[in-house]
C-alpha cells in the first residue's frame, strides 16, 4: 500500500512559509523577481526608491508594494514616479503589525499587475527585528543602514543583517557632521554576515544610488533569464 | 448565596496587563517610579540616558533595565556612571521579539535593587510599533524621535507617538544639515496625541538634555511624594 505522509503547518512561521511558496509561484509564473527592502524606521527606504525612480531602471519594468502601519504617504510619493504601487497597511492587525508577512503579501497581489512588470519591490514595515522574520516569497533582501543609527546595529540585531545579501549603508552625505565610522560598521556587518554585500549611497544627493540601482536591475533580471 | 465571577484573561495583552499590574504593585512597595523609554533603533536612548547620568539626577537615586535582542553593549555603557544596571535580551522568544512585555520585566524585578532607587528607566527594544502595546508596570512613557527619520513618523506609527506624555526630539546639532522641518514635526505630533509635551535635545552637544533631566527628575519624585 502507498502511505503518504504530510507534516501539518506546526506554527505561525510554517503557516507563513507555506502561503510565501504560493506567492514565490505566482511570481515565477509571470517572471516577476521580488526584492524585500527592509529597514529602521525613517533609514531612508523611499527616498532611495525615489531617488532610483528618477534614474530609471533601463529595460526592467517595476512595480511597488508599500507596507506600513497606516497611512498612505510613501504610495503617493512613488505614484509621482508613474511606478504601479499598492499600499497594505497592517493596522487591523493587533494593534498595528510590525512587519510585513507572506500572507499580507499575498492578499495585495490581485491589485498589481504582475504580468506587466519584471521587479516587484516590497518596501517592508519600519523594523529591524520582525520584518527579518517572515519570508513573502521575494528573491532577495536588502536592508538600509543609516549612518546616523551608530555601527552597533549588526550587534543588536542580527537576523537582520544575516537576513539581507545587500547592506545599503544610507545618509552618507552627514558622515562629516558625525563621530560616525564605517569601517567599524561594516567590520560588524561582516561579523554577523560574512561576504554580504554593501553598497554606500547618498538618497539625498545621489552619491552611490547608480550602483544600487544597478544590483536592482541584476535582480529583476534574474527571472527573465530563467523565465 | 453569594456568586464571585472572575473574568479569565483572554489573551496575550489580557496577560500582559495582569503582569503588569503586579509589577506596579512591587514598585509601588518600594517607591520606584518607572519610565518605559522607547525609540526607533538608532534615535539615541542609550546616548541621551549616558548625558543624563553625566549631569546626574540629584536626589534621585535611578537603575536601570536594558531591552535589546541580543548583546548587552547599551548596558555596559550605562554601568560606566555606576548606576545599578540588567540587561534582558529577547532573543530566546520567536527570532527574537521585537519588545519588551510585562513578563520580560518580572523575570528581572529580582535582579534590581528595588528598595535602594528612585526611579527606574526601562530602556526598550528599538521599534516604533509593539514597544507601545504592551505596558509594563510604568508611571509614565517617553519615546525619542530622531531628526534624522523624518517629520512623518508620528502619522507612520501613530500608536507609539499617543502612548507617550512625552516627545524627546533628538539630534538636533544636525539640523543645519538636513531638510528637516522642526514646526511639521511638532504638529504632527500635536495631530495624534494633542497636549504632549516635547523636548528638544542634542545627546551628543547636550543642549535641551536637562530640561529632559528634570522631567525624569520629577516622574522619580512621584512615587516618593506618595510613599
């Protein structure tokens, strides 16, 4: 007799991976690639996104989901850029969820037009600690580091850092207005996560926003190419 | 004959206010005062509470208890000014939580030298969301808001700027060097949470810092008053 064995969802995580596998498989089917762009609150998520906007993106077409508490303010910024974006606020949750999960996720993914687009950027809820956590399905994770957050972050949390192949280390332009280092933060960047990649920029002026842009562009050519 | 009904807690914040309950009950007891400080990751707690202790609290006699993930860098700092300091770190629950709750706070009341402080300041894990849903037993609330994250956070995370009677904002020697609206901000938080009181300080230069000190000041000489 053939026995087949499933193991049931045990918790809340299993739950979520199961439903991020769905959303991985829509993805493929339209050959969408999926970054997960995380951060602290107020590191700098959309204005690097509008700075990459303004610089466009070449042949690959993106779209934006917006995750926050409550509000709309950071949709309206990116709808300036002609960019499809959706907005998922999470505060029917518990009093507000922290994080974005793969469910969420998915409950937004009819109001995007997946079939258009080659890279959908998910600007995760303002946390260095949950966010981490929940996978939605995405191909890679990004975090932003603001310079004026202090080099002991990668210490304090790191699933975070450990999370996200990209380290951008943001607001470079006020490093001469702070007794900041970054050789220590990336030292510590490096302790928690040996061999992820960093990229330092300037949202505000542009310094270092091409090559991020550029790492953006190699991911929503990832599923094209096996598409 | 007589009928008693007792309403079972019903679930994880019906928990927490229980514990919480009983954690006020100890520091009531011995006389403490207790501020639940609370911030993004990176806004400057440990730094402020360093320039506090610099300046020293006068006749209040203030201990510490630090909340963060993983590590006990913050505590070590604080240990410096030889206030009496413990370090809870999270990271044994979930990944990590991304908060302090009531229960975290008991497991430490008994490392703590109740009966010989004033005040205690309760350092929680960075995060603007669930830090501010769960009490733990405090007389009062402070968050610190960055002028580095941007004038939106009090309509972004709504809950954490109502939660708070007051509004550290933090950082501002770099004022001359962003695009940072002091006025937006301020009636932003007047918008969510009408009346609270603010306070605008430099960790790092010192300025605005003791006028923050004696807010602390006073919340220590509450408990005293009605001891």
């Amino acid at each position: 007799m053939h026995r087949t064995k499933v193991k049931v969802a045990e918790d809340a995580l299993d739950a979520n991976t199961t439903i991020a596998q769905a959303n991985r498989g829509d993805f493929d089917r339209d050959g969408v690639s999926v970054v997960n762009l995380m951060s602290a609150p107020g590191a700098g998520k959309t204005t690097l996104l509008e700075s990459v906007f303004g610089m466009g993106l070449g042949d690959v077409r993106a779209g934006v989901l917006e995750g926050d508490v409550q509000g709309s303010m950071d949709a309206d910024r990116i709808a300036h850029f002609h960019v499809p974006v959706t907005q998922i606020n999470t505060d029917s949750g518990f009093g507000g969820e922290c994080h974005l999960d793969a469910n969420m996720v998915r409950s937004a993914l009819g109001t995007l037009p997946l079939a258009d687009i080659d890279l959908l950027v998910i600007e995760n809820v303002g946390n260095l600690v949950c966010p981490a956590e929940f996978r939605v399905g995405e191909d890679a994770r990004a975090m932003i580091c603001s310079v004026t957050e202090g080099e002991d972050k990668p210490l304090k949390y790191p699933l975070m850092f450990r999370a996200c192949e990209m380290v951008v280390v943001n607001k470079i332009d006020l490093l001469p207005h702070l007794d900041f280092d970054v050789d220590k933060l990336l030292y510590n960047v490096e302790t928690v996560n040996p061999g992820a990649k960093h990229q330092l920029v300037s949202a505000r002026t542009g310094e270092g926003v091409e090559a991020f842009r550029d790492w953006l562009v190699g991911v929503g050519e990832r599923e094209k190419a096996t598409a």
